[in-house]
C-alpha cells in the first residue's frame, strides 16, 4: 500500500470522528440517552476523562503525552517501513485517524466524548466512540496482517528446506 493511502485513511477518520462528535455534542444533553434499538443499542453522551474503561481517569496531561508519543513512534514506523501490505496500511490509517480524534478532544475539552452504549444479554459495555472503534479495528487487523504474514513465511521457510 502507498503511504500517501495510510494517511488518507487516517484523515477519514478523524474528520468522520470529529464530525459525529460535533453532531452528538450539539444535539445530545451531557448524559441524555436515545433508545436506538431498546436493550440492545443507546446513543448516550458522556465525557470520558480517562482512557478506555475510564482507566487514568482525571489524568489528562499523561494521557496527551502517551497518546503524542505513540502518534510519534506510528509516524516514525510508517515512515521508515518498506513496504506494507493493504491490510496493514489500512490498520495503521485506522489507528492514527483515532488516536488524532481522541487526542484533539483530550486537548481542547480535557475528555473524551463518548455516545456509543451497547448492550449484551444484560451486560452494559461501556460506552465509547468512533475513533475508539478505529482504533481497536486497527489493531486487530495489525494482529490478523501478522498471523498471515507469519503463516506465509512459514510456508516459504518449509518449502526452501524440502519440506512441504
């Protein structure tokens, strides 16, 4: 995949994230709830000063040095990789495209804003965003490029050493 398509990717996603996020802030009270399919799916906004699962709660400032320094450390990578595959460029435009939406939010609001809430067989999972749904996708195909990446390579060590 081209680089140039990692940060488009990338730039989706914020601007999808900042968008739905203006959209919720405007049209939803601080911890209004719109039943969308009831006992399943709630849209309900709330300001998340932590991370995920509120982890680090109240602590802003490290949580705008990490998310900087891994933002940092994913641009270094992208820069001085060789080459990548589709799965893996989309993977890394979704996590940074998260990681700036989730970041701008911290720095201008000093939270997160949060409104996606689902609920499974009684279980209420905890609410969270879109860039977090970019960000938790893009590790997750990272994870998937890299089995298959492995289980190719292993099928070419097998076949160099007469093996098949």
């Amino acid at each position: 995949m081209k680089k140039d398509n990692i940060y488009i990717v990338g730039v989706v996603i914020f601007a999808l994230d900042v968008i739905v996020k203006t959209i919720v802030k405007s049209n939803i009270k601080l911890l209004e709830t719109i039943k969308v399919i009831p006992g399943f799916f709630e849209l309900t906004h709330v300001e998340n000063e932590g991370a995920a699962f509120s982890i680090l709660s109240g602590s802003k400032y490290i949580l705008i040095v990490i998310s900087i320094i891994i933002m940092f450390l994913l641009l270094k990578y992208i820069k001085d990789v060789k080459k990548l595959s589709n799965i893996e460029g989309i993977a890394l435009g979704l996590i940074l495209g998260g990681l700036l939406g989730n970041l701008l939010d911290r720095i201008v609001n000093s939270y997160v804003l949060d409104y996606l809430a689902f609920n499974f067989f009684g279980y209420h999972f905890p609410v969270f965003n879109l860039a977090d749904i970019a960000i938790t996708g893009g590790v997750v195909l990272l994870l998937i490029a890299t089995i298959i990446k492995e289980r190719k390579e292993g099928k070419n060590d097998s076949r160099r050493n007469g093996r098949k």
